[in-house]
C-alpha cells in the first residue's frame, strides 16, 4: 500500500473504532484505572457498542449513568458490616442498612419472614430479608427480578462474597430511582439472606409468593403484590477471574460468566434470557466481555429454574472454576474491601452494566422528558 493512503487508511480507523474512553464511550473507566495499553481491554472492535437505532441509544444513555465511584462505595457500606452472617447482629444491621438506602431512592420495601434451624431437631428462629420493588407504568403486572444475597461468611468482610452482587443490584436499582425513568414492567430489587446455610431466603421468596403472581389485590386496584415472574437474574461473587492457577491480576481473559441450568423446566427460556444478556453485555459493557454456559449451580436463582427463566452471573462459572480453586478468598477472613483492585471492581461493574443493559430492552425501561 501506498505510504501516504496506508496513514490515511490507519487515521480513518482510529476514528471509526469506538476504544474505552473515548468520546463515543465517555463512561469508561480508562481515567480511572492507569492501566498500560497492553493490559487495558477492547471489547468492541467489531460493532460493540454500537447504536443501531434511537432505542439504542436512549438505553446507553441510561446505563451510563451507572456510576463505579457509587458501586464502590455500595460495596464499602457492605463490608463495614463484617461478614454479615445469616443470624448475627451484623446481620440484622445490614438488613436495615440496605433498606433505608432503598426507601431513601423513593422505594417501597418489604421484608420476607421465614424461620431457619441449623439443624435437624434444632427450634427454628425467625429470619427475614429485604425487596425494594419499582412498579411497572403500563404492565405493572409482569415483573423481573434482580437479585444477589446480602449474607456471607468467613469472618472477612464477604466483600466479594456476596458483597459484590448486592452493591450491584443497589446500584442498579439507584440509577432507575431517578424521576426521569420508567419501566413498563415492574423490576424487583431482591437481597436474599441465608444463602450460605442452603438457599434458605430464596426458596422461602418461591414457596410464600409463586402462587401469588398476577393477582390483582384488592382487584381493580391495578395493584399486583406479585406480578407475574419474566425472569430472574441472579449475582453471586463478581469481583475476580484471576485465572486457574492463580495470578495477581484480572486475567486477560477475565469475563462475566453468565450460568442457566440446562437440567431445568424452564432451560429453553433460561438459555434466551442468557442470550440477551450476552448481547447486552456487547452493546453496554465497557471493559470485559460476556459469556454463557449452562451449569448454574448454588445460588438463589435455583430455586427460581423450573418456575421462570433464570440465570446466575459471577466472576467464574461456580462448579467448574470456583469449586476448583479459582478464587482463594472464597469464605476467606480475605474476602475484604482492600483484597480487591479497581479492575476488580471493574468486572462487577461491567456486569451491572450488562444486567441494566438487558432489562432496559426486557423490561421496557425508558427516559421521560
Ligand atoms: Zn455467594
């Protein structure tokens, strides 16, 4: 190629690729984290990222305002708590901290009642946990819902475990709190308790409240105590893809793994949902990809697979990566705040970034003006 056109040729590239950080990406992160060029990631080369209609670009302009400082300091908040094991003070505080941070965005908020008994024999004692829920404009009576748990374990801070998922949906469910933003179907921000000890929050979440879905209370009211379900998406450890052996860093091919139970009633469904997510992670995330797989496994959108679509995403897929070592804080006293880099926060946020991106388009989430 002729020197003189090839300059050309390369100028003309530079301006048609979208890059982190640049003024068609001005939520990237690229002054926040002074990463070497070699190490800072490009995941929209071939189209991603890229507004395809006036929808789409009404959806970028509300997932931008996702904001990391404010995930960050969600995520702070949590792990002042400690590990806020299920049953513990700290515990109970955290609940309560997680809803007034709910009813301060304008939220209504309820809590779920259900008991727990460690052991066989054992009297149960009464737990609880919180949901906030923004009531759908014009099909209040479908509803997806969004959820990671706010227990944890170790003896740390359980910032990745699940401090990381929490933060998220809380940060989520700040950006749609503003006045300016509706959604036709009703989103419930959901922060199960008692993941540890077996799911224990979530399941009781589906025995009290499946059969009431989409009945209107009192009737005529236009009020549905529980819409019927679209889907349930899940955010469980969010922070590291370290890689398997271990490195100090995010590794360079460090994703969001989005995970639906193929031995499900509703794994066809799942599996779209899975998809959405996929494609919305391409079009919102700014810094780490997306991929799906179909082996969800331990979290609270278990009890949720044979009723609604319903996929789980975290740092590493659960039986294959996190079973086997992938992350060494996992119920760790180093599951703290400080054991975590900004690109470490940078996937969790990426994956609220993807999660906001989807229900934008399945929820019908839309600026007013
Ligand atoms: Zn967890």
């Amino acid at each position: 190629m002729h020197a003189r056109l090839a300059v050309i040729v390369a100028a003309a590239l530079l301006v048609v690729v979208p890059v982190p950080g640049s003024a068609q990406n001005p939520g990237a992160q690229e002054e926040r984290i002074s990463d070497p060029p070699e190490l800072r990631r490009n995941v929209r080369r071939i189209l991603g990222g890229v507004p395809m209609t006036a929808a789409d670009s009404m959806r970028q302009e509300i997932v931008r305002r996702l904001d990391f400082e404010s995930y960050k300091a969600l995520l702070r908040g949590l792990t002042e708590f400690g590990d806020r094991e299920q049953g513990t003070a700290r515990n109970r505080a955290a609940n309560d901290w997680i809803e007034e941070r709910l009813r301060g965005w304008g939220y209504e908020t309820e809590r779920v009642h259900y008991t727990f008994a460690r052991r066989v024999g054992d009297s149960p004692e009464p737990r609880d946990q919180v949901f906030g829920t923004l009531v759908g404009a014009t099909r209040p009576d479908e509803m997806y819902i969004i959820g990671a748990h706010m227990d944890g374990r170790g003896g740390g801070e359980a910032a990745n475990d699940d401090g990381s998922g929490t933060a998220l949906v809380m940060e989520i469910a700040r950006v749609l709190a503003s006045e300016d933003i509706v959604s036709d179907r009703t989103i419930r921000f959901a922060l199960w308790n008692n993941e540890e000890t077996g799911l224990q929050g979530a399941r009781a979440y589906v025995e009290q409240r499946a059969e009431l879905q989409g009945i209107e209370d009192p009737p005529g009211s236009g009020r549905y105590p529980e819409p019927r379900w679209m889907g349930m998406i899940q955010h469980d450890m969010m922070l590291w893809d370290h890689g398997n052996p271990v490195t100090s860093q995010q590794a360079l091919d460090a994703d969001v793994d989005v995970e639906y139970q193929l031995v499900s009633e509703m794994a066809d469904e799942s599996a779209q949902l899975g998809l959405a997510l996929i494609n919305a992670n391409r079009m919102h995330a700014t810094d780490y990809p997306a991929v799906l797989s179909n082996a969800m496994s331990n979290t609270d959108s278990t009890p949720f697979m044979d009723l609604t679509p319903s996929v789980s995403l975290r740092e590493n897929r659960r039986l294959y990566e996190t079973g086997n070592g992938a992350n060494p804080h996992w119920h760790q006293p180093t599951d703290l705040f400080e054991t975590f880099s900004d690109r470490d926060f940078m996937l969790g946020f990426n994956a609220a970034q993807t999660t906001l991106g989807a229900l934008t388009e399945l929820a019908g989430i839309r600026l007013v003006r």
